[in-house]
C-alpha cells in the first residue's frame, strides 16, 4: 500500500482504541486508509478575465455502511491530510448517531474572502464539474461545510443536475428551503448540540440559569447554539469570531448581539460587553466552553489554562490528542465532536430521505426526530462507557469501529 494513502492523523486517534480492542493489521488499515482519494485542479475565469488554478479535494473514507457523507470547505488552509482526517471523523460520526451512510470530506484551498460571488459561484460549479462521475445519491453526497453554505449548495445543486440531465435534488445536502432544502437544516448542528448539553447538563446537575456558557466562532454553528442556549435561559457570557472577543459575566443577550454583528459586521464594541482576545474567551472561568470555529484550538499550550467544567466540541477537532490527555487529568467532561455537531449531518439525512420520497416535513417533526437521534446516541455512549470503562471519546470511537468494522465484515472485507 502506498504511504500516501494513508490518514496520519488517523494512527494517532486509533491506537488507544486500537488497543482497547485488539484490532490487527487488516482492521487497521480499513481504520486509516481512505477508500478513495481526489486531488483536482481546474481552470476558473476571473471577472478581470484573468484565468486561475483552483485545488480542491475529495476523500471518500468509507462506504461500509452506506453512501459517503461529508461537507465540502472553502478555506485558504484547506489541505488534502485535514480532509482525510475529517472524512474520518465523518465515518465515525455517521456510524455514532445510526445513519446509514459512510464519511467523506471535500475542500477547496481558497480564501473565499477575496472572490466576488460571481467568481464563488464559477469556483462551485468547477467543483462538481471535477467530482460529478464520483458523486451521486447513492455514491457521495456533499452538503456545507467552513464557508459554504445553502446559496453555495444551490449552484452545486443546478450544475449537478444539469450535467445529470434531471432533477436530483438528493444529490447535495443544506440547500435552501425553496431549493428542496430542509426545514431546521440551517441550525441543526447547533440545535443537536444543544439536546446533547441538555443531556448531560441534566446528568451534572447544570441548571440553564445557573450554568454560563462562552462560545468560540460566531458563524452557522457558534452564533445558532449561542442564541438556542440564551433562549433556553443559559447565561452566555461571552462569544467571540476570528477578528475579536466579547464578554460580560452578567450575560449577554444574543440576539442583540446578533443584530449588532448584522449591522456594523463585527462583534466589537457590543455596548455593555468587554472586549476580549479568543485565547482569553478560551481560558475564561466558565461552566461550559463551546469551541465553534476550527481545529486545534485546545493545545498543550492553553490546555493548562481551561477553566471550563464542560467543553462541548462544536468544531470539528478543537482540541489536539495531547491537550485531550490533560484537560481529561484536570477532570474536566469533554463531549467530543463527533457527538456533540452531528446535528447537523443527522438533518441532512432527513433531508435526503425527503428528496428520496418526495414527501416533505414541518419543522417540528424535523425537530422531534432530531432530539431522538441524538438522545438515543447518547444513552448507547453511557452504555459503552459502563462496559469499556473509559472516557467518552474513547466509548464513542469504539461504538462507531464496532459498527463500521462488523458491516465490513458481513461484506466479506475482513475475516
Ligand atoms: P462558519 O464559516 O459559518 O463560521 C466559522 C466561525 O469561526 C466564524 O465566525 C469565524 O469568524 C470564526 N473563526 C474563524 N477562525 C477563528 C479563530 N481563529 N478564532 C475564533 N473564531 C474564528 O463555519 P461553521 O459552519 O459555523 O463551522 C464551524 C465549525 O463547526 C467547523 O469546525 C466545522 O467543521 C464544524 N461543523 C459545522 C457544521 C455545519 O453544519 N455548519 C456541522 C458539523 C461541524
């Protein structure tokens, strides 16, 4: 096997399960090799005229237990080793909450910032373009991801279906509500995030009014969870995006923050909110922290410094291996990502399956399905936590390498 094909980021997240479960060579390699991998460059015409490269990627981790899932980012840091690892953490999100489906990822290396929309929407259209003879329904099924969102699923959507030459609206996932998207899709993530804080907060004995909350990035995911838990009647203290921080301990009221930022397009000099730096919003003396902006964010530098009791993983690999090990000494309760925003993944099947049928639902039943997801998700954790006896990570990672590795199995791929 080829040593590029490998997930290096994958070995170090493994190996304790790995152990726990006595996996040979074979299981391991399933774990860490990506079934398919697509390295893409495309032309792009400018609206200068000027003609530009684009890279993009695609990784098709695994399809054991169904069509591959994942969203596609736009990120000027966006390389083909972080879409590996989060096409993984994608098989085992998808196999954590039961969906039946297997994990990708995708990314273009771009700061979308410094495109106009016209150019975005060339950029997006070149995307499937490259990946249409690998994706589809029932193959890989793209959905938003960091800087994408429904108005860039919508284009990808038109160019998908025009080269199928037919309405396939389940071929992309997080389109606008107009466009066959699904009611809640917009805030999903966020909204499952909060049913699995409400879980175990009820388990802590967090009450909403007692229990303060800082929230790092304020994009899709940080300003929608921050807005359901002050509407819930949880104190958030503080929220921060990539240019600057606020914070009050009394509280702030998300909603006006959220006009604040609409209206002046940052959220400094929020009236009666003190100005605060991320790391500072990070190491703040809070109940519950929820990173919601990108990875590594938690390292063995501020690990020490995390005053947190609870750190729900909004973002996709906030907190690096190392800072896991101590922040888990300081005893504090960790709900790892790929519980804690696969909200988000779990509404996009809703939304393929309503594409599937035709037959689409009101916001409340995508509601009440989603809290069953994700309750049902949790109480299966406690259950591997009692019977492996180790911290939630590891269970969650063991409860989804049981599964993909049982349906390889029945495939005949493993003995
Ligand atoms: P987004 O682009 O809408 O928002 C990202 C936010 O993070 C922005 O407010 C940005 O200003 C902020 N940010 C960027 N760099 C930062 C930094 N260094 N410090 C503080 N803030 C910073 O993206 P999103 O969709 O909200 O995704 C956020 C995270 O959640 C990502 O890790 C993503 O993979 C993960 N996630 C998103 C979804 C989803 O449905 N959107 C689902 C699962 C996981």
């Amino acid at each position: 096997m080829e040593k590029d094909n490998v997930c290096i980021n994958c070995y170090n997240q493994v190996d304790k399960v790995a152990k726990i479960l006595k996996l040979g060579q074979a299981e391991l390699d399933i774990l860490t090799i990506p079934k398919r991998i697509f390295t893409f460059s495309y032309p792009v015409r400018l609206d200068s005229g000027d003609i530009r490269y684009f890279t993009g990627y695609r990784v098709q981790f695994n399809d054991a237990r169904g069509p591959t899932k994942g969203g596609i980012r736009f990120h000027p840091e966006v390389n083909l080793e972080e879409i590996k690892t989060l096409a993984f953490l994608m098989t085992l999100k998808c196999a954590v909450v039961n969906l039946p489906y297997g994990g990708a990822k995708g990314g273009i290396t771009i700061n979308p910032g410094k495109f106009s929309e016209a150019e975005l929407e060339r950029i997006s259209r070149g995307y499937i373009r490259e990946t249409y003879n690998f994706i589809g329904p029932s193959i890989d099924i793209p959905a938003p991801d960091v800087n994408t969102d429904a108005k860039i699923m919508a284009w990808m959507l038109d160019e998908y279906e025009k080269l199928e030459g037919r309405h396939t609206p389940s071929a992309i996932t997080g389109k606008p509500i107009a466009l066959l998207g699904s009611k809640a899709r917009d805030f999903s993530t966020s909204m499952g995030g909060a049913y699995v804080l409400q879980e175990f907060a009820e388990t802590l004995g967090m009450k909403p009014k007692n229990t303060s909350v800082a929230v790092q990035g304020f994009g899709n995911v940080g300003m929608n969870i921050a807005r359901i838990l002050n509407e819930w009647g949880y104190k958030v203290i503080a929220v921060s995006d990539s240019k600057s921080g606020i914070y009050n301990p009394k509280g702030l009221n998300i909603k006006e923050v959220i006009a604040h930022k609409e209206k002046t397009g940052r959220l400094a000099k929020f009236k009666g909110a003190k100005e605060i730096s991320n790391e500072e919003l990070l190491e703040l003396k809070t109940d519950v922290l929820v990173p919601a902006a990108l990875e590594d964010q938690i390292t063995k530098k501020n690990a020490g410094k995390i005053k947190a009791k609870l750190i729900l993983e909004m973002a996709n690999r906030p907190i690096t291996p190392e800072a896991d090990e101590i922040l888990l000494d300081k005893h504090i309760f960790i709900v790892p990502d790929i519980l804690a925003n696969a909200g988000g993944v779990v509404v996009s099947y809703f939304e393929w399956v309503q594409n599937s049928q035709n037959y689409y639902w009101s916001e409340k039943v995508v509601l009440e399905r989603l809290k069953t997801y994700m309750t049902d998700a949790v109480k299966e954790l406690s259950k591997v936590c009692t019977d492996f006896k180790c911290d939630m990570r590891a269970s969650l990672y063991i409860n989804a390498v049981k599964k993909i590795l049982e349906a390889e199995r029945l495939r005949g791929n493993l003995k």
